[in-house]
C-alpha cells in the first residue's frame, strides 16, 4: 500500500499562493496552434432547462445544485459554458420548482430566488434568498420527483474573460490521441508550460470545441503562432501544499486511472495519470488519499458500455468456473485495501 504521506522537502519549484509547483510529466506534442480568445457572451433568456438533484443545508438557507448525473454530452457542455459565465453574487431564479416526494408524501416547491457562489465540476453552490414554498421536512430533492423540468435564469452574463486578455492553445489531433493534453493527464487546475512559446500558467479550462479540436484556456495575452509542424515540449506541473520526499517519476510511461477521494468522499478521477501524477495529487493536509490503477480508466456511460458488452461475452464462461470451482473459494485472492476491495481490482492501489 502508498502512503499518501509527504516529508522532508526537496526540489520544490517556483511557488504559488498555495504551495509550490512540482514538475511530474512532459511530452513532445505536435499540431498546436496558440490563439486569442474569442468571447462568446450566452444569450440571458436561454437560461438552462435541466433537471438536477438539489441538497439544501444550514436550515435551507444555502444549496448544492448537482448536474453530474447528466449523461448528455451537450447538456454538461451547456451547463458548463452557462454556469461559467455567471460572477459570484449575481442572482438566479428557478421556476417550475414544484416537488412531490412519493416516499414521505411531503410537497415542495424550490421556486424561488438564489445567489450564485460558484460553480465547479457539475455542482452550482448558491445561498437561497427569496423561497417561500420549501418544505422544511426535505432536504434532498431528487430529479426523478419534480412535476415539471426546472427552468434556472440568471439576472445577467458575462465571460469572465472580456475585460481581460486570454488565449487558447488548440490541438488538432483532438483529445483521442497519444498526441494530446488529455494523454498526458492534465486537469483543470494544473500549470502547462511549452518553452519559448506559453510561460508557466494554470489551466483555467479544457475542453473539445465543435470541429473536434482539443484545447486549453489560459489567462494569458499571448501572439497568435501556429505551430502545426513543430514538435515542442510541454511541461506539466502540480500545485503541491505538502512537503514530499518521493521525486516525481518524470520518465514512467504507464498511465491509468488515478481517483481521488476528501474525508473518505470521491471528488475527481483523472485519466492518464501515471503513478507520480496521482501521488502528487493527494493531500495530507487536506485528507486527500488517491487510489490508481494502470490501464485503467475512470467509469463513464461510454466504459460502462464497453464493459458490459466484455460481460456479456464472458458471462456463461465465468458463470461455468464459478461452479466447477466452488468447492475450492475460501478467500478473497490478495490483499484488501482499507476500502475491503482486492488490491488487484479497480481500486486496488492505495496511497
């Protein structure tokens, strides 16, 4: 097992207001074409027309609005591009809030006004402000139970980048490559650096635009270059609070799936990661333990198809070895994680 435990500082590198920014992977990329950020302003009366699961708390005075369960690609893309427009504090309305839990026989109706806070990774944070109809018995609201789809607006949007320069660095191999950000395992939040070309800067998004081409967002006024034929290194960094002694294997070349779990709760899980991408991820100080599997992905509604068509060929062929060897199970093959899963499952590699 990995001890997510990380002592005796060495080799930290250029700081940030958080920590210090570890270098752990670089790549040779071609096909990348660094370009000025076009603005494009959403239209206010679109609005979102989703419905997402809701959890009040405080004495229903703030909410959690989650719109990870949407398995539509141009629905995640929508929230994300509505929600990452709107600056903290700007007031949004829901209308068609009506509720009906089947279970506890208790109506609601979470219509109403909110103040946005923030949005990342799926889940809108806002503080309630003007609801009259919610139930002071419910907390969780589930989509499967609203009478109508909610109907989310805000007051206004803005880009959050068009008072301020900000440049895109596209990939025209697309993210399905060897050739590309997303192989190299880089997230949100990470700092890329291409010498001569993009100085150490953090990645504010990343993302697949309409013809299918990869790219990063900067906030960065860098020159328009194209450097289509031109192999260049990319350097990825981590943010790092904690001191470490384990170096960063720069030169592994496995990758897997890397999970993360805070207070025992998963919150993220990276493709592409190697081992030392994963590690430098966790946190002591925050309780962030990882989990990381080579040759691995993390599970989506595309993986989960594909497992279980691999099920369904080998369903008669496990089920006959389950029998013919019956006599013969008495323990769980390996080691157990402190999760009780066999080290040589998914989840098999603590740290």
């Amino acid at each position: 097992m990995r001890n997510n435990s990380l002592n005796n500082t060495t080799k930290l590198l250029k700081g940030t207001k958080q920590g210090k920014l570890v270098l752990v992977r670089n790549s040779l990329l071609l096909g990348l074409v660094i370009e000025k950020y076009k603005t494009d302003t959403l239209s206010i009366n679109r609005g979102i027309v989703s419905t997402p699961n809701i959890v009040f708390h405080t004495n229903n005075t703030k909410c959690l609005i989650d719109f990870t369960n949407l398995t539509n690609k141009d629905q995640l893309t929508s929230v994300k591009d509505y929600f990452g427009q709107i600056p903290n504090g700007m007031t949004l309305t829901i209308f068609n809030g009506e509720y009906y839990d089947t279970n506890s026989k208790e109506s609601s109706d979470i219509s109403g006004t909110y103040v946005f806070q923030t949005y990342a990774d799926g889940i809108v944070k806002a503080n309630v402000s003007s609801v009259t109809g919610l139930s002071s018995k419910l907390n969780r609201y589930d989509k499967t139970k609203f009478k109508d789809i909610p109907y989310i607006l805000a007051n206004t949007v803005t880009d959050p980048f068009e008072k301020r320069s900000a440049t895109i660095i596209k990939n025209k191999f697309g993210k399905n490559s060897k050739n590309s950000f997303n192989y190299m395992g880089i997230k949100i939040g990470d700092y890329i650096e291409i010498p001569s070309y993009v100085p150490l800067t953090q990645v504010k998004d990343l993302n697949v635009d309409s013809d299918g081409n990869e790219y990063i967002l900067i906030d960065a006024d860098l020159s328009v270059q194209d450097l289509t034929n031109k192999k260049v290194a990319c350097n990825l960094f981590i943010d790092v609070i904690d001191s470490y002694n384990i170096e960063p294997d720069i030169a592994d070349e496995n990758t897997g799936a890397c999970l993360l779990y805070e207070n025992g709760i998963l919150i993220d899980c990276i493709n592409n990661n190697t081992f030392s991408q994963c590690l430098f991820r966790t946190s002591r100080s925050k309780n962030i333990r990882g989990e990381y599997t080579t040759n691995t992905f993390c599970s989506t509604p595309e993986t989960d198809i594909s497992l279980q068509s691999n099920i369904t060929e080998n369903l008669v062929q496990i089920t006959t070895s389950l029998v013919n060897n019956l006599s013969s199970i008495n323990t769980i093959n390996g080691s157990l994680n402190q999760n009780g899963i066999a080290k040589n499952s998914f989840y098999g590699r603590s740290f």
